[in-house]
C-alpha cells in the first residue's frame, strides 16, 4: 500500500510540472522518464530526475509552485527537504505530502441512447483528470456517449458519493453487484438532493444533449420514410 501511495504522489507530480513548465526549460531523464515512455503499464520508479535548461533557481522555484497548485486538491500543501531552489548540482530534494483519500471528483452521467431517459450513474473519481473515467465509460462497450451533468471536485467525495447511494438504495438498477452505480432516477432529482444536502456544486445540466443519438434517431427518422412502412430496423440481408 505504501508503494501504491508513493506512485500515486509521483503520478500527481509530474502532471503538475508537464502542465505548467514549459517544455523547453526542462528534461524529464530517468527511470521515471523511461518507464512513463516505454512501460506505461510499469511502476514508477521513487525519484524524478529533471535537467533545467533555464535559471535553475527560477525554474526551482516555478516547479514548487507548480506542484503546490497541483498537489492541492489531492495533498494539501507539500513540504520540500531542503527547499528545491536551496539545491545544488545533483543534490536531491525529498518531497513529502499526505494524500487526501477521500478527496476526488463526483459524477453524475446519463446515457438515454442506451439505457433511457430516467436511469443515471453516479460515482467518483480520483482521476488526474476526471474525464479520463467518464470517456472510459463510453467505450465500445456502449453505442453512444455518456452525457455529464456533473462533475465536481469535493474533499470527501467519497462521502458525497455515498450519501447519494444511500438516497436513491430503492432505485438501484443492479440489486446484486453493487458495483454497478446505475440508478432510476432524473439528473434533476439527483440536483435536488445535492441541494437538500448542501452540496456545493459549480455547475449541473439537467438536460442531456445526446448529439449522437439524437442524430442517429434523426438518420434512421429520415430513412424510414424511403424503406418498408411501419418499421423502424433496418432491413440486414439473412442467409440460410
């Protein structure tokens, strides 16, 4: 578990460097470097090597900035033994952080082209980025895309996740594998207990635009017309 939770910092570390560091000042060199480009499926290795091809102070000091906004969130704030813009040469510097593990982002989605207007999915995530998940969820494994109504970062989002299962444990559409977190139930009736229970929420869409499938409800509407009266499938050739 131990190693699972260094991983996990290191993952959010480097997200936080590559996304405000501009490529030119710095190098990523290393096994962390290799096994990122080479093994993607690997552990990491329990450093970060990093060549500064600007002012190493400045560039040290935009990197603690970087993993402090970064680690936020997930972390709170880090601490750097010594201070990264203290450090010399090849002289490392130990970041320590504790891990938020209820901290992540909350899901609320729907899918009517595959599974109707009132069912929903609510869960959570601790993703870098949340969307990695729900574009995970509509895979092929799906014919049409997942809409989001929410998703919102919340420090026990866990515990938010929870309340909402709890609410609606009479809607469960899968009563045997609780693992599957679909419900029968209204985006907005989800938004209503997200009020009742003080939730603080950015933004929430009731509605669910459903591009693809009302496309294709428009493309089969359409074709309808020219092929057989009254029969909405398309007509597959059979062989015997």
């Amino acid at each position: 578990m131990e190693q699972v939770r260094r991983d996990h910092l290191i993952s959010f570390v480097l997200g936080a460097i590559s996304a405000d560091i501009p490529t030119d000042d710095i190098v990523f060199f290393g096994g962390t470097a290799l096994s990122r480009t080479y093994c993607t499926d690997a552990r990491l290795s329990e450093d970060i090597d990093l060549i500064a091809l600007a002012p190493r102070t400045d560039l040290a000091a935009q990197i603690e900035d970087a993993v402090r906004r970064g680690l936020a969130r997930s972390h709170g704030r880090p601490t750097w033994r010594p201070a990264l813009r203290e450090t010399v040469a090849s002289q490392p510097a130990t970041l320590a952080a504790v891990a938020n593990v209820r901290a992540g982002y909350v899901y609320v989605i729907s899918n009517i082209g595959s599974m109707g207007e009132r069912i929903v999915k609510i869960g959570m995530t601790r993703r870098l980025d949340p969307m990695d998940r729900i574009r995970e969820l509509s895979d092929a494994s799906v014919p049409f895309n997942f809409d989001v109504h929410a998703l919102f970062f919340s420090k026990d989002a866990y515990g938010v996740e929870a309340m909402l299962h709890r609410t609606f444990a009479d809607q469960r559409v899968n009563r045997i594998n609780l693992r599957r977190e679909f419900f029968y139930a209204t985006p907005a009736q989800v938004l209503e207990v997200l009020r009742q229970q003080k939730v603080a929420i950015v933004e929430y869409r009731t509605d669910a635009a459903a591009d693809e499938y009302r496309a294709s409800q428009e493309i089969a509407a359409s074709r309808s017309g020219k092929g057989s009266a009254g029969s909405s499938l398309p007509n597959v050739p059979l062989r015997t």
